[in-house]
C-alpha cells in the first residue's frame, strides 16, 4: 500500500530564509508525487509534480522539489522565503497517475512565514 | 475558463439527514474524483468517477454515492448523516489520459 509521512506538522522561517518541507513516501511501485497548497479557505493549487522524468522538478512561485529514491524522499525547498508563501502544503502519492488513480496525501505542514 | 466549480459553499445539516454536494469540472476533463478533508487532516479519497460509472472506492461506508452525468458534471450523496461526516469535500477534475487533478473549492458541511 501507498501512504505518505509529512514530518513537521507546523514548520515556521523568517522572511527571506530558507524552506524546507518534509515528505517521506511509501510505495512498491514507481509513484508519481505531488506538492500542493491550501490557502485558507480554499482548495488546493498544485505547486508541482514528479512523473519519472528529472528528478529535480521545478514548480510555480519558486518552489522545487528533488526526488531521492534511495530516501524515498521527496521534499519541498524555497530559497526565500515570502510573506504570500504561508498557507498548508499537502504532499500526494499516486500509483496510477493522478488521472486513473487517487491521491494519497499526508496530513500536511503549516508553514507560518515571520516579517 | 472555468475552473472546478462545486456548489453549495457551505452547508449545515443535523445528524440523520441526506445531503447532496455537486460539481462542475474544468471543460474537456472527463474525471470526478471525491475527497473528504477533516479539519486538520490531509485530503481522503472517496471515490472516483469515469464514463458515468465508479472506477474506483476509497474506503468509505455505502452512505455515501454518487452521481456522474453525460456532461460530466457529479454529485456526491452522504446519507444518514453522522457527526463525522463534518468536513471539507474537495471535488478535482482531470482530462483524459493526464496525471494531474485539478481542485474545486470545496464545500464545506456541517452536521449538528
């Protein structure tokens, strides 16, 4: 079975420091990962995804991703960190492809962003 | 373009009574997927929708159902309500042959 550790459930930085979002995953065949957002009150927005291609995925509003699969790791950075950037980040597996398969997310991590 | 749309906003309801949330898809995405976001959780898969039919379940009790039309528009249906059933339902959308699902807003329920 898949599932997904999301180590951190509140991570918060200053303005302009560095983001580091933690996500472990579990799976017995190669999976597909995303990153996504929740701003309050809202749904989520994919920030970005990994689909077997480079293992350095780059998303929208700075942010990127590096797959390790000897850690089976796949974590969220920003070199900088901005004031709009908090909000929750959700991590997701699919076996399938997010077309034919759920979506398996973790619990999520609150970023809180400090001026 | 439009985006997910999924209606009602909010809603509240008292334990026992039925529900209906609804969603409308991007244009030319042909898939529904339901999730249940409780508060504090990550999303949970309820089931997803393909050609009018169920192609797959998350594990999720038969009180909730669902609905997928011609123009691909779906309703999720909750029965009996519980007060477990309070919650976010996310609906997301995906076109054919794609591995990306695209979320609505959500609806958010209540139950008294």
């Amino acid at each position: 079975a898949q599932s997904v550790t999301q180590l951190g459930s509140h991570v918060s930085v200053s303005e302009g420091a560095l983001v580091l979002l933690r996500c472990n995953y579990s799976s017995s065949v190669p999976p597909y990962l995303f990153w996504y957002v929740q701003y309050p009150n809202q749904g989520l927005q994919l920030l970005l995804k990994y689909t077997s291609a480079a293992t350095l995925v780059k998303g929208i509003n700075g942010f990127e991703a590096e797959f390790k699969k000897s850690e089976t790791s796949f974590h969220l950075t920003k070199p900088s960190a901005h004031m709009s950037d908090a909000a929750e980040y959700f991590c997701a597996v699919s076996v399938y492809g997010g077309s034919q398969g759920n979506l398996i997310f973790g619990k999520g991590t609150k970023l809180s962003v400090k001026p | 373009d439009a985006g997910v749309t999924q209606s009602p906003t909010h809603l509240i309801k008292t334990r026992g009574q039925q529900v209906t949330l609804r969603c409308s898809p991007k244009s030319g995405h042909d898939t529904v997927s339901w999730y249940q976001q409780a508060l504090g959780q990550g999303p949970q898969f309820i089931f997803q929708y393909y050609e009018e039919e169920e192609r797959q379940r998350g594990n999720f009790p038969d009180r909730f159902s669902g609905h997928q039309f011609p123009n691909y528009s779906s309703e999720l249906n909750v029965n009996a309500l519980l007060l477990g059933d309070s919650a976010l339902y996310l609906c997301a959308s995906t076109p054919r042959e794609y591995n990306e699902q695209f979320f609505g807003p959500g609806t958010r329920l209540t139950v008294l």
